[in-house]
C-alpha cells in the first residue's frame, strides 16, 4: 500500500504543468529523432543532456532534475514507438528495435493494403507492453532498491562484474570484440585523477611546454567526459553511417492516416493475441531488467517468440499481425525495464539508460538504492512520468502519424548538418570546453568506424558511466580485505552474483564448442 | 584486423604508461593495488581481446567485399567529415554563429544544391535559432568570433 501512496506523489509531482509540458516536448523531440533513420533513440537523449543540464539546476523557474530526467525519458518513449512509423510506411528501421517490423509490418501495411491497421497494431502492443513494464516497475523497484541498500563493496563489485559479463556474454555477436569495448570504456574512464591517490594517470604530452598540449593534459586531469564521447559514439557516429547509405538505400513510401476503424479493428487483433502480447510483455520486462540489453534484443526475442507458439507460423513474413505485436510489446516492456537496474542498482540497463544514468552523475545524483530514500520525489516523479509518458505518446501517434511521416521530406542537406551543429554545441556548453567538442568530433569517427567493424558500442558506453565506480569498489573490497582477492566472496550474495557472471561468461563459450563439434561432426558424416 | 591491430597498439601504450603497477611501493593503504593497476590489467585484457580479434580475422575466412560499398559511400562521408572537421576547427577565430552560418550555407548551397535565397534562410535562421534557445532560453553563452565586438557574434 505505501507504494500506491508514493505513487500518488509521484504523479503529483509529473503533473506540475512545467514537468507536463517537458515530458510533451520529450516525447514529441522522441518521435521525431525516432522517425528520422539518422538518429536513434541513445543519441536523441546523448544530445540533449547538455540541455537537460540546465534545466536540473533550476534556471528556468518551477524546474528541477524531475523535469530533466522527464525529458530525457520521454525522448527515450518517443524514440520507442517513432521508429514503427518508418519501418511500416518507409520499410527502413527508424530505431535499431523497429527492424523487425520490416519483416510483418511493412508487408501488411504494402502487400495487404492496411497501413492504418499495422500502425495502430504496433501502438497498441508497445503501450500495453511498456504499461505492464511500468506497473511492475512501481511494486517491485523499492523492493530491490530496499535490498540492495545492505549491499557492500564486494556485492556492488559483484553486480558491475555481472553487468560487463551480460554485455559480452549475452548477445554479443563476437564476445571477444564487446570485450575489447569494455576494456576501452573502462581505460577511459581511468583517465585523468586516481581518486583515492591523487595521481595523474594514462595523461599523453606530461611535463610538455608547448602551451595548446599543457591545456589538454590539464583538461585531461578531470577525466574524459562521458557525455562528449556518447554524443560522438552515437550522435555523429550515426549521422556519418546514414550518410554512407543515403546513396545506396532505396526508400519505398505508403501514405497513411489513422482512423477510428483502424483503432477498433486493431483493439480486436489485441483481444484475439492478448496471451501473446501479456507474455511478451514479462519477458521483456525481465530480459530488460538484464543489464546492457534493452529494447533491441527484446524486439527479436519477441518476434522469434510470436513466430515459435504461432499455429500459422507461414504467415509470418507476409504481414500477420502477431509478428508485429509480440515484438514491440517485448521491446517496450524491456525499454522501460532497462530504467530498472539504473535506479534501484545503479547499473544502467541499455545504452540510452546508461545516458539517461550519465545525466544524473552531471545533475548531481547518485543512481543507486540511496535514490528512493534521498530522492524519493524524484525517483517517484519519474515512475509517474512513464505512465503519463507512454499514454501522452500512443496519443500523439494516433492523432500525428502524416504529420510524423512527412518529417522525412526535410532534406538531408539541412537536417544533417544540423544534427551535427546540435551535437557539437551540445558539448561544449557542458564545460565550455574546446576539448569536449573535440572528443566529440573523434569520438565520431571512432564511433562510425567501430559501428563499421561491427564492434558494439553499448559496453564501451556502459564501461565509461560504470568505470569509476566499478574501480572504486574492486580497491575498496581490496582494502577492507587487506588485499586478500578471497574477500570478494566473503558474502553468499557477492559469491552468487560472481558465479552468476561466470555463468554467462562461459555460456557463450560453450555454445561456439558445441557449434563446432556439431559441425564437425556434420562434416565427418559428408565424408563418410 | 586494422581496427584490432589498432586497440592492440594503445592497449600496449596504456599498459607502458601503467608499468608502475609492478612497483612494490603502490597504494596509500594496506591492500591497495594503487593508481596504476587498474588501468594496467584493463589495458591487458583489451590487448589481449584485440588479439583474439585480430587471430579470428586471420583464420576464418572472411568476406572479400571492401570496407566500404562503393566510391559513392566514401564520398559521402567525406563530403560530411571534412566539413565537420572545418566547422569545429573555425571556432576559435569565428565564433559559434559566424561558423554554423557558414557551415549550414555550404551544405544548402553544395550538397542541397538550393537557391541562393534558401541557401542565405538555412546560414541566417539556424544561428538565429541556436542564439535564441541557447543564450536567450538556457543563458547558455556561446564562443563569439574575433570580430567580436566589433560585430555581436
């Protein structure tokens, strides 16, 4: 019952009239970046953390981190169901999570004649999968907050080791590559000040004279800034990479508008697929809550779902309407699940909530279970704001879908150079540093090339945010146990979690062993 | 296998410049690994990753499609890299509003191929906007040129 009654704050808080109109900004901003294929869902809010900055410390009157962290998100909500909108009418993903409405949406919208009726579909889906996402999110997230606040050194240590192994263990298409990613967040986040120390540490040019190289070690000493480097990584890292394809992609358009029809016919194809799209939902809140997932991988583990338990398994690919549904109803429960482990544990779930998790460091907020207690308005303000969020969006995309699909029409000429203008002035009103303009610009082109090489560039992003403090509770475990490694297992809980990221380590592992023992086998039996 | 050889060669660099993780005198407390241990074993388990990359990348075979599709795919990301890297660099002597004019104007003008007065709105309105939501709305000031104040931007 106390949760209802935080709740009801929560939602007192969300509906001040200036957090109402910054949510409605939000989500209007989300699904715009989210229909324009160049920008994804992470380098919308990557962006505009410079600005939610100057909300949170309270320049514009009636304004606070609430409201920041409502913007932020609601970008994130936008993002969710904007990229269907390109997927079905243009058949290009506007997020990495609409992909998979290309093989049923686009096909029913094209093929069948019913572009209303898969957009509405596809709306209905995520707003009952984020809906369950977020009332699950209410009754449990004080729950492990609560837990979590006995946590020590060793099990905080525990839970950032089990992280990093989710994000190469699972997922992953090369492990070896997300693991090099990983070790290049984390040495990032070493640069500059050992904080228990005090010394310099991984500086280039130290002891120079030369003047423009001593300004960059002296804005190197503070450590490179998470929120330069993710506008670069995703921001102009994703403009440059749509700017490749701009000559090779080939764009098929479907006019659509939304009507009552649409609305009821798609009310019945979710009261015919309501098990689906339920089940979908809990999964993708659990696979969410997994750290370093988030809504893409849930999209496909949706669809191979709908597609495993469906009776018309052929239909699938030629427009049915489960193979939309079950994907986005997975996808936008694990979306809001991802906030889940950022809130209660400190540890962000996705790329964008890593984002989202970087913008509370600069807000100066510390994520994690002391959250609920030093910043319940917060913490519940924002849980409000996913309701509100969600619901304002699915309204929104009723009411503006060909406002919302002619976005495409604004020439590449204007919307990428301004994209990039954004990104660069984004990064330098942080700090008023000509260095974070520049690792924004580097970081670009090591963001596309990485993309390019099919490196992942979620556990660099998700090393850089944990970097610091991962480091900090390995040294203090260190120091408590007087350098004995077996004091990180001293608890059953940092011994469980330890085993746990093991586990996921390995499993990978495993898999490629039986691949190949199976194709070897395979290929003894051709030569028999 | 580059791109490996790469992450390899500044894993190598970060370790040298952790080499003191080996010295016997480290931290400031009983059990403390010290500054550069950390940054040491990070670098050691991205070299050591690099190189498994880079050893798959030799064994397996690998696709014979270049890097890039087509000498259409690399112009354009140049045409947006050179730019970007022109528009970043001009800061310091344009300021903020004379260089995303300019910038903005180049893209109508060579990429949109625009007439001239939509090319002068894109260079004009922009900055425009950018003046009025960052230093008007957020008070967000923002580097003039060196012809400031003899000009206000």
């Amino acid at each position: 019952m106390e949760v209802f009654g935080l709740l009801a704050g929560g939602f007192a808080t969300a509906l001040q009239p200036i957090n109402i109109a910054f949510l409605f900004v939000g989500v209007t901003l989300g699904l715009v970046i989210g229909v324009l294929p160049g920008l994804g869902g992470t380098s919308g809010v990557a962006i505009l953390l410079p600005i939610s900055v100057v909300i949170a410390r309270g320049d514009i009157a009636g304004a606070d981190t609430t409201t920041a962290v409502i913007l932020l998100a609601g970008i994130y909500w936008g993002a969710l169901f904007g990229g269907v909108i390109t997927s079905i009418l243009f058949n290009i993903p506007g997020e990495p999570w609409s992909v998979v409405l290309l093989f049923d949406g686009f096909p029913l919208a094209k093929r069948k004649g019913k572009p209303g009726l898969a957009l509405t579909s596809s709306f209905l889906a995520s707003f009952v999968g984020a809906f369950i996402a977020t009332v699950l999110f209410t009754l449990f997230a004080k729950e492990i907050a609560d837990r979590a606040l006995a946590f020590g050194p060793p099990e905080l240590f525990a839970v950032f080791v089990l992280s990093f192994a989710t994000l190469v263990g699972l997922g992953a298409e090369s492990p070896l590559k997300a693991l090099a990613m990983l070790a290049m967040g984390l040495l990032l986040a070493a640069i500059g000040f050992d904080t228990i120390t005090g010394s310099q540490r991984l500086i280039p040019f130290a002891g120079s004279e030369f003047e423009p190289l001593r300004n960059i070690q002296i804005n190197l000493l503070a450590g490179v800034g998470f929120v330069p480097v993710t506008i670069g990584l995703f921001g102009i890292g994703e403009i440059l990479a749509s700017a490749e394809e701009q000559g090779i992609g080939y764009m098929e358009k479907i006019s659509a508008k939304l009507g009552f029809k649409d609305l009821l016919e798609a009310l019945g194809a979710l009261r015919k697929r309501w098990f689906l799209v339920v089940s979908n939902s809990l999964i993708g809140f659990l696979f969410g809550v997994l750290p370093g997932h988030g809504a893409t991988a849930a999209s496909f583990l949706g669809y191979g779902l709908a597609r495993q338990y469906a009776k018309n398994k052929e239909d699938f690919g030629k427009g049915e309407i489960s193979g939309i549904m079950g994907p986005q109803a997975t996808a936008d429960a694990a979306g809001v699940a991802s906030l889940v482990p950022m809130v209660t544990l400190g540890v962000p779930g996705s790329p964008t909530s890593a984002v989202i998790m970087a913008g509370l460091f600069v807000w100066g907020l510390q994520p994690g279970p002391l959250l609920f207690t030093e910043h319940s308005t917060f913490v519940w303000g924002l849980i409000a704001s996913i309701y509100l969020g969600h619901f304002l969006t699915f309204i929104l995309c009723l009411l503006a879908v060909p406002l919302l699909a002619s976005i495409m029409r604004v020439p590449y000429a204007i919307i990428t150079p301004f994209i990039v203008v954004i990104s660069i002035i984004g990064s330098y009103s942080l700090n008023n540093s000509m260095l974070d303009v520049a690792f924004t610009v580097i970081f670009g082109l090591v963001g596309y090339w990485l993309r390019k090489m099919k490196y992942p560039l979620a556990p660099l992003v998700v090393a850089l945010v944990l970097g610091d403090s991962t480091e900090r509770e390995l040294r203090k475990t260190l120091i408590a146990g007087a350098g004995n490694p077996a004091f990180f297992f001293s608890s059953t809980l940092s011994t469980v979690v330890m085993i746990l990221a093991a586990i996921v380590l390995i499993l990978p592992l495993v898999g490629a062993v039986r691949g190949r023992l199976r194709r070897a086998g395979v290929a003894a039996d051709d030569t028999d | 296998m580059g791109t490996a050889a790469a992450i390899a060669l500044i894993a190598a660099v970060a370790m040298f410049d952790s080499r003191a993780a080996w010295s016997p005198v480290r931290g400031t407390a009983p059990g403390d690994v010290g500054a550069s241990w950390y940054p040491f074993w990070t670098a050691a388990v991205m070299g050591l990753a690099a190189v498994g990359v880079a050893y798959r990348a030799l064994v397996l075979p690998q696709p014979k499609a270049g890097v890039f599709a087509s000498r259409a795919s690399v112009v354009a990301v140049l045409n947006l890299v050179l730019p970007m890297f022109l528009y970043a660099l001009s800061f310091q002597w344009l300021g903020f509003y004379l260089a995303t004019g300019l910038y903005m104007g180049f893209f109508a003008a060579y990429l949109g191929r625009y007439r001239f007065y939509w090319i002068i709105a894109s260079a004009v309105i922009t900055p425009l906007a950018i003046f009025l939501l960052f230093e008007v709305g957020f008070r967000l000031l923002l580097p003039k040129s060196i012809f400031y104040p003899g000009i206000p931007f």
